[in-house]
C-alpha cells in the first residue's frame, strides 16, 4: 500500500488568510483525498509559522503581544477547515506545538554534529517580509523583488550553515529526479541556481535583533534559531521527529512520498535549503516538490496593504465551498500566474456546476422518478447503442485523473471528470428518453427496453459522478449519491444541486 505525506507550508499570520492560500490547501486537500480513495495511507499536514519576525512587528503595530496575535490569526487559519472542506490530519503551529521545540532542536544538533554549523560575522541586506538576505543583484533598483521594500543592512555575528558543501549532491539528487520538482520550469530554475554556486547562510538572529521571539539555539546562546530553519523543520517536528517517534518512522523513514505543496515564492528554500539541511541531518528527502505560482485579484498580485487580498471565508459564505474549490481545480492552471474576479467566479459556477452538472444531475432523476417511480433499474445496461463516448468517459476517467494528479495537474484531472458531464448531457440529446417513454406508454415494449437502458447509463454516470468528484468537490459529490442512492427501494425526491448564483 503506497503511504503519502502530504504537506502545506505554513504561512506566516501576521494577517488573516487569503485566497492565494486557501489554493494551495484545497490543492493539498484534493491530493490527500484522491490517495485516500484509492485506498493509499495518507497523511495531510498544514499549520502556522508563528516564530516570523513579521508576527512580532505586526503585533507591535497593534500595541497587543506578539502571543496574543499569532494566536488570534493563527486561529483563523485552522478554522478554515470547514468552509475549504478540508481533510487535513494535523495542524502544527509552531509557537505553542510541544512536538515543534525538541524536533528543532534535535535537527540542529544533528547538523551541528555533521560539522555543518559554525559561526562567523556578517553583513547583509535583509528583507523582513521575506525573512531572507539579498545580495544586491538580486534586488531590483535596491528594493526586495518580492515586497518593493528596502531591505536593512544587519551586522552581527551569527551561527552559519555550511550550504556549500552540498551543492553537488543537490544538484545530482535534483537533475537525475530522485527529488522530483514540478513544474519542469522551476526545477530547471532551481538546478542552475545551485550551478551558480551555493553559498553558506545564516542560521541565527541575534535575540535582540529577534525581539527575543523563537526557538533559541540550543546550549545556551544569545540567538534564536533563523525563523526559516524553524519553520521547515515542522515537516519533521509533526512527526514526533524530537523523540524520534512512531509517526515519523511510518510517514518519513518509511513512507513511500513526502511530498510538498508550495509558492513560487518559497522555492529556494524548499528545493535548496531544505534538502541540503536534510542532507546533513541524515534525514531522507522529500520525494516531490510541487510549485505553484500566484493567484492575482482583478489583475493586481494579492496584497493586504492595497486590500486585493480576497477573504476566502467571505467567498464561502456567499457562494458556497464547492464553488470556490471548483474555480480554483478548474481554472487556476498548472503553469502560470490566474487572475481571480467574482465575475470569474461566478461565470464558472454557473456554466459547470448549475448548468452543466446541476442540469444533469436533475434531469436524470426526475425521469428515474417519471418514467420508473424513482426504482433504479433491476440491471445495469452495457454497451447501449449510442452511449459510446459516455462509456469511454466512465471507463476512463479514474485513470485519466491518476495520471493528471501524479503531475499535479488538476485541471487536467477536473477536465476527465467533466468528460462525463458533458457525454452525459449529449446522451440525454440524443437518445430522447422523453420519446422512447411515449412510445412506451403506446405499448412499445422495445422501446421500454430501450428505456430502461438509456435510464440505467444516465444513472450509472451520475453515481460515477458522485465518486470521482469526490477529492474535488466533497460536498457535491456527498449530494449526488445521495440523490442516486435508493431510500425503502426508491430515490429521494429531487432538488436542486446548486441554488442559482447570482
Ligand atoms: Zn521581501
């Protein structure tokens, strides 16, 4: 049996989370789910990166201790659990997790121990958003790439992690897949980022420069563990990887994938950082990076200065969960920035899943409860004349969405469900169930036949329907079957699947 680990990044909180976010969970999600079904061991982890130097200005912007608002916005991440539809098995949140400290701890020794860590003075320009040090020509015009802010020139004495020294086997690791980064785009990226040569880095904050908020380095020292070091390491930490625990024997050592889910933004640090610092530790790798780029709102990137940062709950509460998840499987794409619009969001909503599936769905089980008093039939129809293309969509649908999933194509993998839909709707068109009935009732016994099995592939595709929606569109998927599922031998009565937006 194929056992997954599955994880999110944690975001950071100094803000409440938007919909730049809520994809990479349902993305997750849709993985976990899948895996699930096909009866694999699955494991989702998401949480909250609480130890960023941002929570603590946040917080001191607000006049409230850092504790109080990592708490509250951390909160607001977890509770997006049930408007997402989410399925994730543990929420890791690094400031108040008693699993995180010993695992961080313990990781750092190991690498202490390898003969990686050591310590040097440094100068460099750092950006606090990015909790990151630039070199200048990575700056545009002197400014960070990712915020249009300037960063500040630190100077201290720091502990370092020896990056150099793994530079080769990274690169081999990457180029030969045995770490497998998707899109083939950004693993490239990333491969002639370490051809460039790899530098060292900085693993500790002076506790001032910290305001004595994270993890401090272990024995004693004036300085808190780097906040990104921090934060990989919950994909460990969860794991009980402090006391070197039964979950981390099952899902890390043992485990068949480990597989991230992240932003373009994070790529350095999971496809380089990372590794190398698993690497040294003598921690196997993750199997698969998967990287997705940015969701834009009405054409700006997502910022919450500016208020283009969408609030997924709010989505939710007006349009529902199964169409936010829906719009982002089906139209955020594989490679490339998507702009987000209510206008979007809706146009889709309506097109797939009021018309398209809705209409389907409703008009096949009010002609089993027309033509057949809600009785599904005795017998299952193969091969009806006609019906051939709905056929192959059925037959194939489930392994056209393992192979899109294995590359992390969801929009590919919604496109082979939608593949029943439609077939499904063109069949209706064209066998005509309305005239095969009257000829029926004319006392046509081959066209009752006919009926019959024109009435059991419609009902079959929609029970098809309800299950392979099911990673995607939990909820719906959960409706249909209900309304293909006999109740005393007969079918519900009809409703609905999608009140009409607007
Ligand atoms: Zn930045």
């Amino acid at each position: 049996m194929t056992v997954t680990y599955l994880t999110t990044t944690i975001p950071y909180v100094n803000a409440r989370p938007h919909l730049g976010f809520a994809l990479e969970l349902v993305q997750a999600d849709v993985l976990a789910r899948h895996g699930r079904q096909r009866g694999h061991e699955v494991r989702l982890l998401t949480g909250t990166d609480d130890n960023s130097l941002k929570n603590v200005l946040a917080a001191e912007a607000e006049g409230i201790p850092t504790q109080e608002l990592v708490d509250r916005n951390a909160d607001a991440f977890a509770a997006l659990r049930v408007p997402l539809a989410l399925s994730f098995d543990d929420f890791i949140r690094t400031s108040r997790d008693p699993r995180h400290r010993p695992g961080v701890e313990r990781f750092w020794r190991a690498c202490a121990d390898a003969g990686d860590i050591y310590r040097k003075h440094y100068e460099g320009l750092y950006c606090v958003g990015c909790e990151q040090f630039y070199v200048a020509s990575e700056l545009h015009d002197g400014r960070c790439p990712e915020h249009d802010t300037s960063p500040q020139v630190v100077a201290e004495e720091n502990w370092f992690f020896r990056l150099s020294r793994y530079q080769e086997r990274l690169h081999e690791l990457i180029s030969t897949g045995q770490l497998r980064i998707e899109p083939a785009a950004r693993r490239n990226e990333v491969l002639s980022f370490i051809a460039a040569g790899l530098e060292d880095f900085s693993i500790s904050r002076s506790r001032d420069r910290a305001r004595g908020w994270g993890i401090p380095v272990p024995d004693g020292e004036d300085q808190v563990i780097y906040v990104w070091w921090d934060a990989l390491g919950n994909y460990l930490t969860a794991l009980d990887y402090g006391v070197d625990g039964p979950a981390y024997q099952q899902w890390w050592v043992r485990g068949d994938r480990r597989v991230h889910l992240l932003g373009k933004g994070v790529v350095r640090f999971h496809a380089v950082y990372w590794p190398a610092m698993l690497l040294s530790a003598g921690v196997a790798l993750p199997t698969e990076l998967f990287v997705h780029d940015y969701l834009t709102v009405d054409g700006h990137k997502i910022s919450k200065s500016t208020g283009t940062a969408v609030d997924p709950v709010t989505l939710v509460e007006r349009y529902g969960t199964d169409a936010v998840r829906w719009w982002l499987l089906r139209e955020v794409p594989r490679v490339g920035d998507a702009d987000f619009t209510v206008d979007k969001l809706t146009g889709t909503t309506n097109r797939d899943l009021a018309n398209d599936l809705g209409n389907l769905v409703h008009r096949v089980v009010s002609m089993q409860h027309r033509y057949r008093g809600g009785r599904l039939p005795a017998q299952w129809a193969e091969a009806v004349p006609g019906a051939e293309a709905l056929a192959t969509a059925r037959r194939e649908a489930a392994s056209q969405v393992d192979a899109a999933l294995s590359n992390f194509d969801f929009r590919r993998a919604t496109a082979a469900v939608w593949s029943i839909v439609e077939e499904g709707n063109r069949f209706v068109e064209t066998a005509r169930p309305w005239q095969l009935a009257r000829a029926e009732r004319d006392g046509d016994t081959s066209a009752a036949a006919q009926l019959d099995a024109v009435l059991s592939t419609l009902i079959g595709a929609c029970r098809d329907l309800a299950t392979h929606l099911g990673p995607f569109l939990p909820d719906t998927a959960a409706r249909i079957e209900a309304q293909c599922t006999p109740v005393d031998g007969r079918l519900p009565a009809t409703q609905p699947l999608f009140p009409r937006g607007d």
